[in-house]
C-alpha cells in the first residue's frame, strides 16, 4: 500500500479547499432559489419563449418583483430600508453597470457573464489566493 507524504496530502487538502470555495455559493444560490420555488403564488414571468422566471412581473409594494428589475425607482421606494441614505453615492454607480451591461447588445447574457459568473469568480480566486498567502505566512512564521 503506497504511503501519501505530507505535500502530496497538503495538495490534496488545497484542492478539495478551492473546489470547495468554488461550488459552494453557486450551490447554496442553486438551493435557495428551488426551496423558494414551490412558495411563490404568483404566475411566473415569461420574459420570452425561452425563459421562465421564478418570480412574477407584477408591481408588489411587500416584495421584489421583476417590477423592480424593469423599473428600479418602484423597488428603490418600496424595499430599499438600508441604502436610502446613500443613494448619491450608488446611483451613479449602479446605473453605469446597467448602460455598460446594456451597451453590449445582450443585457441578459452579458448580466450572466460578468455579474453572475466574472465577478464571483474574481473574488473567489483573490479569496483562494488570500489564503494560500496566509498557509505560506504561517510556515515562514513557524520555521
């Protein structure tokens, strides 16, 4: 029976830690969104033949809608608590992530590269790198 030394194992352990940084939000956004699925009594929004939403298109002043997503002064009045005060400071920046996504000639997929698959894994890879720094800070330390 072959031993395993221990940088093979710490290889191991490293690769197992990023698949894991990795999958995780993706799968933890996944089941949220199928445990929420069978609660929502509202007909579903079918943006065009293709593609059926979870949640409805209708204006609701208690949740977000894809009302909100279509016109965001409706949501911004009716759900925002904790962001009002700051609105000088993330309209601007929020609306120039809108145009740019929408100067692309396909706002839904461009949506879905940058902000749902770019961005994540941006942050995932700094974070994955943050800790690799830290494994390595802590043999310098130790030696």
């Amino acid at each position: 029976m072959k031993m395993i030394n221990s940088a093979s194992m710490f290889k191991l352990n490293k690769t197992f830690r990023n698949i894991l940084i990795l999958t995780c939000p993706f799968i933890i956004m996944s089941l949220i969104n199928e445990i929420e699925r069978p609660k929502i009594e509202y007909k579903s929004y079918n943006q065009n033949s293709s593609v059926i939403t979870i949640n409805p298109k209708d204006f609701n002043t208690k949740k977000c809608t894809w009302a909100c997503h279509n016109r965001t002064n409706h949501c911004k009045i009716n759900h925002v608590k904790i962001l009002k005060p700051y609105y000088a400071y993330t309209d601007s920046s929020y609306m120039w992530v809108i145009n740019k996504l929408e100067s692309t000639g396909d706002y839904g997929l461009a949506n879905i590269v940058f902000l749902v698959l770019l961005v994540p894994f941006i942050i995932i890879y700094f974070l994955i790198k943050s800790l690799d720094l830290q494994v390595e800070i802590n043999k310098i330390t130790k030696s």
